[in-house]
C-alpha cells in the first residue's frame, strides 16, 4: 500500500512541476506523459538507492527542454522555409511584406493543412486527387483546406484579411 502511494505522490510532484514549467496544464499534461513513458523505457536507469522522485522530476525536466528545443527548430525551420518562398519574388514593398505574411503563416500551418493547401492550391490538384495520395477522406480534405484557408487570412495579427483569395477550389466568404 505505502508502494502506490508512493506512485501517486511522484505523479503528482510530475504533474506540479510540469505545469510550472509549461504554464498550461494540457501541455503540462502531454509532458508528463511523455516522461512516464521514458522512464518505462528507460527503468533500467533506475538507480533504486536514489530517490525516484527526483529520477521522475529530472526526466519531467529533460522531456519539456527537448519541446522547446524542437519547438524552436521547427520554428526555424518555419521561418527559412518563408524566406525560401519570397526568395524569387521582387515585389513593391507593400505587397512584399503582405506576401512574407502569407509565407509565414503558410510555413506555420500544421502539417496536415499545409499539405492538403499545398497540394491543391499550389500543384492544382483536386479535392479527389489530393485524397487519394494522403489516404484520406474528400471531406477530410476539404475540413483541412478550410481551417487551412481560414488561418491565412487571420495571419497572426488575428484580423482577417477579406481581400485575400487562395487559389484552388471555391473560397467563397
């Protein structure tokens, strides 16, 4: 009995120091996960004559630094990506940040969106043949390219740009 409640106080001293590090209690719990599942694979690492707490607490804190390092990277990756699409293009200068804008928050799109946007607005692909090559559903394509489409017009600032057509099927609004 002293075992389990010895698990349940190093999952909660987890969860507390994981939501003091990402500020989020969703991603808080997300990291928690993570590290319970690398110390299952990784018990061997176990030292028992160490406190395992502070063995939980130290892989809590490894699992949130990898995030953020991935999520730095990725926005990185993001940003070069951006500047890889206004690269041939010499704009006025109005049109040109408008135009780093979209090429950011494109870059920014999930995956998933970016994928499906990319096959039918920029290749031309139709709705039928973009689900064939991801594996997926018409109207699952269709979800992705509107919450997609949706994202581009609110850009980052939040406001909608009403002005702004992406091409490829119908983006009536």
């Amino acid at each position: 009995m002293d075992d389990a409640r010895d698990m349940e106080a190093d999952l909660l001293a987890m969860r507390r120091y994981a939501r003091s590090l990402a500020r989020d209690d969703v991603d808080a719990d997300d990291v928690v996960q993570d590290a319970l599942l690398r110390a299952i694979e990784r018990k061997a690492t176990y030292q028992p004559e160490r406190s395992r707490t502070r063995w939980l607490l130290a892989i809590v804190h490894n699992v949130f630094v990898s995030g953020k390092r991935r999520q730095a990277a990725e926005t990185r990756r993001n940003d070069r990506f951006a500047e890889t699409l206004l690269s041939s293009v010499d704009p006025q200068q109005e049109e040109h940040v408008r135009l780093a804008e979209i090429a950011q928050g494109f870059a920014a799109l999930p995956d998933a969106q970016r994928a499906v946007l990319h096959l039918t607005a920029i290749d031309g692909l139709s709705y039928q043949q973009a689900a064939d090559i991801l594996d997926i559903p018409i109207g699952t394509v269709m979800s992705r390219l509107s919450r997609a489409r949706t994202a581009l017009r609110e850009g980052q600032t939040g406001k909608s740009h009403p002005r702004l057509r992406i091409v490829g099927g119908q983006d009536d609004q």
